[in-house]
C-alpha cells in the first residue's frame, strides 16, 4: 500500500510543511513523516534533521523508534529515549540525537499502519495532554493526505487497465476485421505481425502449421535460415513444443531458449533473437499449428500480451482454417473449370486461338465458355456462350448447356438458328430453367470461291466482330435469349470471309463494367482492334484481354477468334 503513496526516500513538499508544522506548533527541534518500508525508514517530511539525513531521507529500521507505532497502531510517547527500554540503545538515540519522541500512527482508510508523524526533543520532555492532541489532529490530516494519494493512484491504475482493456479489446476487434479478409497463410503471418505493431513489437512472427508431422511456416520479418525449413513438431523448437504440449511456450531469454527448446539456438544466435513465445494453435480435431513471437531482446509476457496472444491465436487458426477451405474449393473449382473447357481442337486449314479468365473475385469458375467443334475436314463450328452468373451454379449450368449443345452439333447437320432452337427446347423439357446468351457459328469453304463462309445465330450475345484489312465490321443479328420464353424465333445469319479474315467472339465480362455505358465500351473495343487483324491469334487476344479487362475484371472473360487461310 506504501508503494501506491508514490512516496519514497526524497524530500516531498506536503511531507515537509507537515513536519515543519509538528515543529513549530509544538516547539520541537524536529519534526518527522517517517514511512515504514520491509527494509528501512524513509522520510519524505522532514525539518530539522541534521545531516546528512536530511539530505538522505532515509535510514536503517534500527534508527526507527517509530517502527513500533507502525506496527503497533498506538501513539508512542518517550520522554528520555536514553533511558526508556524501548529506545534505550538505539542508533538513533546516539546518531540522530533523538531524547524526547512522540509518534501518531499515520494510517490508510482501512487502518493499515504506513508510518509515523513524530516530534522530536533533543533533552528530556514531558509531552502534555494538549501536545499530543494536537500531534494526533496534525497525524489525522497526513493520514488524510496519504488516503488521497493512494485513491488517486489506484484510479490511475484502474484508468491505466480500462485504457489498456480498451486497447486489447480494439486489437481483436481490429484482428478479427482484418483476419477475415484474408485468404492465404502469407496473409494472415502479415496480418498478425501488423496488428501488433506498437504493443508487442515483435522481431518477428511465424505462423506454424502441421503438415505430416512437418512443421510448414509462414513468417512475417526476415526469411529463415535453410535449416529452420526442416523442423518437425518432434524437434526442440517453440512450434513444436507449443503443438505437443498444447500449452503457451514462454522463452523470456537465452537461457530458457537453451533449456526448452534447444534445437532453436543456433537459428535464434544466427538471427540475433533473444526471447520468443509460442501459443497453440486451436483446430477442429486438436492442435493443428502454432503462433509464435520472437523479440531480439529478452522479453517477459505480462498478463494482457499472454491474453492478446492466445485471442489472436484463436482468430489466426480460424483465419488459417478458412484460407484452407476457400483453398480447396479454389483447387476444385480449377479442376471444374478445365474440365468444362476443351482444348481447341486441330484447326487446319484455320488458325484458332481461345481464352479463358474468371472473375478476378469469387470462386475462380463461371458461366462462360467457349467450344469449337471439327465436323469434317473443312467444316468448323465455333460457340461462345454465357450462363448469367459466374460462380459454381453457374459453371454447373454451363456445362450442362455445353454438352447438349454439343450432342446436338454432332448428331444434327441444321443451320445455327435451328440448333439454338433445339437446345431451348431440350432445356425447357428436361426442366432446365437456364439463362443463357449464345452465338453458335459455322465456318466452311465457300463453294466456287476461295474464300469461306461464316453462318452463325446469336441468342442475346454480344456481337462477333470481323476483323481484316478493311478495318472492323460488326457481325450484327440479334434473337432472345436462350431460356426466356417457349419456341422462340430463331435466324441465321451469312457473310462471306475474304482469305485471311479474323473473327472475334466474345463474352461481356471483357468490356463490361460498372463505370462506364456498355455502348461506349464497344465502341473503344472496335477503335482497339482496328489494325490488328494479322496478329497471331494468341498474341491478338493477349493484347485484348489486358486492355479491357487485365487482373482485375469484375465478370468471367471467355474469347474465341478464328482466321481464315490467306490467299494463296
């Protein structure tokens, strides 16, 4: 309770003008506010006292006669310390010249004895009735004043932890924010290590997981030596005794890094690390990692960091657990996607070229798709489609759109409008409500010419482009969408390819976006393409897809484009 007083071995001016004032008002040479510590006297209040403990303010407990009020709770009255058996002896009675002593309990609000308010004779005194009265009064108002220093400290103190709960509680918060935003494990160590920046200030934070008793890492701060890469959850190291033991690992310094987990030394001399601690990571079925914090000089983890480490490992293994699953349904949905998208097939005498992008945000796969089917030797049909949505129910429709489309292609020689007409109809029989847009296209020699023909049916699509010396010709023609309503009207279109022609096919993830008018951004599309019409395919549709839709496309990107022969 003294501690919380703030008072120590140092002159403090409230202690002085109550001593001066025991002096004065009861005519004393010195007056004394003595505190009791385990180990000494000291004397914030002093007047009077020679040197140099004036100077000093404090003495061995031996030179306190006042230690028996402190422990005693009574006033202690002496009339001739030189010859009262309590004080008789004492240093003090030899070295302060201390005869005459009275001492009034100085206590805190539940009567715990802090010290005393003494006067001080140096000849034989006899202390009278209204002395004393007035010494226990001067007594009562110090006490007063150490019960308020000692309320104002523990409301500092109560401040202090509210602020620093208020602190941990804005952290998690903070973590659990940015935690959820995350989508790797190289996220969630970077994540971690900058939410703690300014509290913990760690060296350096790893985010351990088991992986066939392989302890995989991912670290925020500088990379680790080779050798770290080859721990196991059975070696010494912080990790791996975190995830046996299912307890915090506390490595204050060398020492304990030395006696706990050995295996770590070498790596922690190598990277001037002196203390760490590691915390279990929770999972579905046990432990399935490790959060650990590492500090190049020695660290002690008081109360509230422990308790900010282990929420943060809470939300970090949730953080990690959910990377996992949106990881796997990632790998699944790839498999998905390439499975619906077949490889262009042998093209000869066209040159064919295709593309494909998902969204840059959600599951990786989508509706769109595109096909090119070889129906003969100079007999090609080409197909770009788009189911509304670009998730996997979308991809899931697409594919069954996709492969009734194509059953159809092979099975019925009919222009493109009476296919698309089929492919409603089997839908709406077999209780496939899909929305879809569709372009179906067919390609062959044009007969006693030596250019080709193109035949296609667009379904609601936007619009292939021609693409060859002339500039760019919009492949016009327009039906409903495949889905809307029963037994819809469906034409074919015609338009002969001079030799070397180029046609685009698209879906509207490329040029459709939030900011700007559809009309517009076809008009850029067609200013873009114009002059490139030899291009080889791949590098014609590479140089597209950067410019209107790069890394950042907010819808499914599939392309398509096909040239004819050149003269020969």
């Amino acid at each position: 309770m003294l501690r919380q007083t703030g008072l120590t071995a140092a002159a403090d001016p409230a202690c002085d003008r109550f001593a001066a004032m025991v002096r004065n008002m009861l005519n004393v040479p010195i007056g004394l506010v003595a505190l009791i510590e385990p180990e000494r006297q000291v004397l914030p209040g002093a007047s009077g006292l020679s040197e140099p403990w004036q100077q000093q303010r404090q003495t061995p407990l031996s030179y306190a006669p006042g230690q028996h009020v402190a422990t005693g709770g009574a006033p202690l009255v002496i009339e001739d310390a030189r010859t009262d058996p309590r004080s008789a002896g004492t240093p003090a009675v030899r070295e302060l010249n201390v005869v005459a002593y009275a001492g009034m309990p100085l206590t805190d609000e539940t009567g715990v004895e802090l010290g005393t308010l003494c006067a001080i004779d140096t000849a034989p005194r006899r202390w009278t009735g209204s002395e004393l009265a007035l010494l226990g009064d001067l007594a009562a108002a110090c006490s007063d004043g150490l019960r308020l220093r000692i309320a104002n400290s523990t409301a500092q103190r109560r401040s202090a932890e509210s602020d620093a709960a208020l602190d941990r509680s804005q952290l998690l918060l903070r973590a659990s924010v940015a935690l959820a935003n995350t989508s790797t494990a190289d996220d969630v160590a970077a994540v971690v290590h900058d939410l703690v920046t300014g509290t913990l200030n760690p060296a350096h934070v790893e985010v351990s997981l088991l992986d066939r008793s392989r302890m995989v890492s991912w670290q925020s701060g500088p990379a680790l030596p080779a050798s770290a890469a080859r721990w196991s959850e059975h070696d010494a190291i912080p990790s791996g005794l975190a995830v046996r033991t299912g307890a915090a690992v506390l490595l204050p310094d060398l020492a304990a890094v030395r006696a706990l987990t050995p295996d770590a030394v070498d790596t922690y001399l190598e990277m001037g690390w002196q203390s760490a601690a590691s915390v279990p990571l929770p999972g579905f079925d046990g432990r399935v990692g490790a959060l650990t914090f590492v500090w190049k000089q020695p660290h002690v983890l008081d109360h509230t960091e422990l308790t900010i480490l282990t929420a943060l490992a809470v939300y970090t293994a949730q953080a990690l657990q959910r990377a996992d699953y949106l990881r796997s349904r990632e790998n699944v949905a790839a498999i998905l996607q390439r499975a619906m998208l077949s490889d262009v097939p042998d093209s000869a005498p066209f040159e064919l070229a295709a593309r494909y992008e998902p969204a840059a945000r959600g599951e990786q796969v989508g509706g769109d798709w595109y096909d090119a089917v070889r129906l003969d030797l100079q007999y090609l049909a080409l197909v770009i489609g788009d189911v509304t949505g670009h998730d996997m129910r979308a991809a899931a429709l697409m594919g069954r759109v996709r492969s009734k489309l194509r059953l159809l292609l092979v099975d019925r020689h009919e222009p493109p409008a009476a296919l698309l007409r089929r492919l409603d109809s089997a839908n709406q029989a077999l209780g496939d409500r899909i929305i879809a847009s569709a372009v179906l296209a067919y390609l062959r020699p044009e007969p006693g010419g030596d250019g080709h023909q193109l035949q296609w049916s667009n379904a609601g699509h936007p619009n292939p482009l021609l693409l060859d010396a002339a500039g760019v010709t919009v492949l016009t023609g327009h039906d409903p969408l495949l889905g809307v309503t029963r037994r819809t009207p469906r034409t074919s279109h015609t338009r002969h390819l001079p030799p070397g022609s180029t046609v685009l096919f698209y879906t509207d993830g490329l040029i459709e976006t939030r900011e700007h008018p559809f009309d517009e951004r076809e008009r850029e599309l067609h200013a873009a393409l114009a002059g490139l019409h030899d291009l080889p395919l791949t590098e014609l549709l590479d140089r597209i897809y950067a410019a209107f839709a790069g890394d950042d496309q907010e819808d499914d990107v599939a392309l398509l484009a096909v040239r004819t022969p050149p003269r020969q």
